[in-house]
C-alpha cells in the first residue's frame, strides 16, 4: 500500500510500512497509515504507551487477527495493557457459558500476550501506579479509559478501536489527529451543574446520573462542565466519564477548576467561551436515574459493582457500608476489578472480610459482558450508569439503579431497598 500523498512516512515509518520489520509489522502499518488518511492527518505521531480492547473475544476474527500479527513477527513497540477479557482467570469456576468460546476466549488472550502486551486485563489502567501524565501521547480504546485518559490525566488519545489499538501498539504511532492536537480538546459545549444541591454531589450517585445526562446532551463534543465540588475526587469522574461515553460518545470532558486543563472556563475552552449554556437541572437528574431502570419490582437476586473496575478507595467505602452484617443467602453480591487491585486489597484484608461477608470478586472481566451472573431471571441492582445501560440488552437482565448504599442494603436485606430521599431536592 503507498499512502495517500497527504500522509507523510518518515524513513523509519516507511521501512515498516515496507516490510522491513516483518509482516505484522507491515500489516500495522497499512492500517495505521490508511487512518491517518481518512483522519485527514498529514503525518504520524509517536505513542509512549497504549491499551489494548481487542482482546475481548466476539468471535473468529479477532484470533485469525492477531494470529497473523504474530505469525508475523510483531510484537508491540510500547509498554501496553490490556483490557477486560472474556474469562476470568483467577476465578474459572464463575464462568457459565461453552466450552467452546471459553477455548477460544483463552486463545485470543494468549495471542495478545504473546505480542509482548501485560496481562493485565482491566478495564480502568488508569489505576494503576505507572499511568500516563498531562501531555503525553497514547493510545487507548476502551470508552471509559480513554474519557479518563484525556480528561482527569490530561493525557492525549483519539478513540481507538478494536485493531487500531494493536496496529498503533506495535508500530508505537498514531495519526497526527483527532484528540491529539489542541483545537480537538477545547470544550465547544458549556454544561452548568451549580443548580444541583450539595446534598445530591455529596452522594456516589449523582455522578454517572450527571454523567449519563451530559452524554445525551453532548454527543461527541467536548463539554466544560462549571459548578462540581472542588473536592470531586477521581472515583467521581471515573464514573461520570463512563456514563458519558455510554450514553453519549464523550471522549473528553473538562471539569472547571478540577481537571488539568480546565484551571478555568475561559482556558477549557481555548479563549472562547460558548455564549450556550446547558444546565443540567435536578430533575433531569431523577429522570436520568429512572432511565437507568428497567425493572418495575420483581425479586432481587443480583448486586453488581464495579464497571468500571473497583478502585481501591471504592473497596474501602465497600468495607465501611457493609460494616459488620453479610449478604444474604440468596443473593449473589458481584464486585469487579483488577487483578493487582484485588491483590492490594487481600494484602489489607479488605478482601478476605468481604468474601466472608458473601461477596463475589470478579477479575479479568465483566458481568454485563460474560456469562458470570447466575441468575438472569431476577432483578440486577448496580452502582454503575454503564453496567445499567448495557446490561439489559447484553445480558438479559432487568436492572435497578441505586447508590452503593442502596446497593448493599438490599444485598443484606435480599429485597430492593430505595431511598428516595436521596433524590427529594432532585
């Protein structure tokens, strides 16, 4: 393939392209020069790390992919992690599906390690201790890492997709556009959440309600979002850019006086401010927060946390909710993170209280995505706008979304506990 004329190859990009460094890397190369093409890019920039989302498995293709990266030679050129699975490895009895899709799951895992990728399996590499800084060039997929990625690190990411993300890993370039370039990140849209009350923003559960709202207001545009707490922490945001990216196609946000480059409305928006303003309104809130629920009553059999993965601060509050009571016997409590999180968590003891307690630890995947969830036939309770959103269709499940106090009383109580008070000035 001869890119398109706009493009311009360096020597060392164009004696990949050429097959100098074998035919994977080839192979990455024409597909990372012909995005750079539609992207309108005219050259390509280098990458210091990358996340990998191709490593989930929906179907034949994605190992027939990676097994002609590998076949040919490639391996990856950055440090990169990878993204949820479909198997949990650390706990194998949790899945229910086939046998079949379990081997061919584990082959796609296999096929991403052997090109040089960290097993890692998470869905939120942000937590992690080595994590990108303000500035630095990556590229990430997964929705809700690369919202976090651009907006709470200041990092800089394009929406990279399945097989982009591996072809950008191994040739450790990207185009020269999109999320990288400075006029891409300036907000275009100002959403005003000061009217909300400060009983609301002090909850868990105003932030992916906040989030699922400004992601149907947004699209795919940069919004500024002006009046969250000053001390709005990164479990806050997390949530509120994976809501985002889920009910919208928010890549980037800017939290004005939070964020790293939003020290104030006028620097979010690159000098001009948007005369529109958005306010996002408490109603529109409890509205929000009823749409994320399909179910009308029913039987509480499931509680899942966790999508994204549970932090370490988030398995802490989890201990200090739960406090000395345990999980009812009939319902299955579900909590999702990251392997080395788990690990940190079982050296605190955090983890082992919570086990005792009834509570099931997932890694390495997801319950809305995998067949984990043992009863699919009750109601699902979750923390989580993302889980809420997808869960329905994915995995056939009526949902209720709650804070994580309602989450877990309902657990222990092994009915749906609401309080609606929460929401009284919403």
């Amino acid at each position: 393939m001869v890119p398109a004329p706009n493009v311009r190859l360096t020597d060392a990009e164009q004696a990949m392209l050429d097959g100098g460094s074998g035919t994977g890397v080839a192979m990455a190369m024409r597909l990372v020069a012909r995005l750079a093409d539609a992207m309108g890019a005219r050259a390509l920039r280098p990458v210091t790390g990358a996340h990998i989302d191709s490593c989930l498995y929906h179907g034949r293709s994605g190992i027939d992919f990676v097994d002609r990266l590998v076949d040919g030679g490639a391996r990856v050129a950055v440090p990169t992690t990878l993204n949820v699975s479909s198997l949990d490895l650390l706990h194998p009895d949790l899945y229910r599906g086939d046998d079949e899709t379990r081997r061919s799951a584990r082959a796609l895992m296999d096929g991403y390690v052997a090109l040089g990728c960290q097993p890692t399996w998470t869905c939120a590499p942000y937590q992690r201790e080595v994590r990108p800084g303000l500035g630095e060039h990556v590229a990430w997929a997964e929705s809700n890492a690369i919202v976090f990625a651009n907006s709470v690190l200041g990092a800089r990411t394009h929406r990279y997709g399945d097989f982009i993300d591996i072809a950008a890993a191994i040739t450790g370039r990207v185009p020269d556009a999109g999320l990288h370039r400075d006029e891409h990140r300036r907000a275009t849209l100002v959403v005003d959440v000061s009217g909300l009350s400060p009983a609301l923003l002090a909850t868990d559960a105003a932030y992916p309600v906040i989030g699922f709202v400004i992601g149907r207001l947004s699209g795919s545009a940069v919004p500024a979002i002006v009046g969250l707490p000053a001390d709005t922490n990164e479990d806050h945001l997390k949530a509120l850019g994976a809501a985002a990216a889920s009910s919208g196609s928010v890549a980037m946000f800017h939290a004005v006086g939070i964020t790293p480059e939003a020290p104030d409305l006028a620097t979010a928006c690159g000098g001009e401010v948007p005369s529109d303003r958005v306010v996002v309104t408490a109603a529109q809130c409890r509205e929000a927060r009823d749409a994320l629920t399909t179910a009308a009553g029913g039987r509480l059999s499931t509680v899942s946390l966790g999508t994204p993965h549970y932090s370490l601060r988030e398995i802490e509050r989890l201990v200090q909710v739960l406090g000395e009571r345990r999980v009812d016997d009939a319902i299955d409590l579900y909590v999702s993170t990251g392997r080395e999180v788990l690990a940190e968590a079982a050296a605190r003891g955090w983890a082992g209280r919570l086990e005792a307690a009834g509570v099931t630890f997932v890694v390495d995947t997801c319950t809305y995505i995998t067949p984990i969830v043992r009863d699919v036939t009750g109601v699902a309770m979750t923390d989580s706008a993302k889980w809420a959103y997808y869960a329905p269709a994915n995995i056939g499940v009526e949902v209720v979304f709650a804070s994580l106090r309602e989450c877990v009383d309902s657990a222990v109580s092994g009915t749906i506990v609401r309080d609606d008070g929460l929401w009284s000035d919403a």
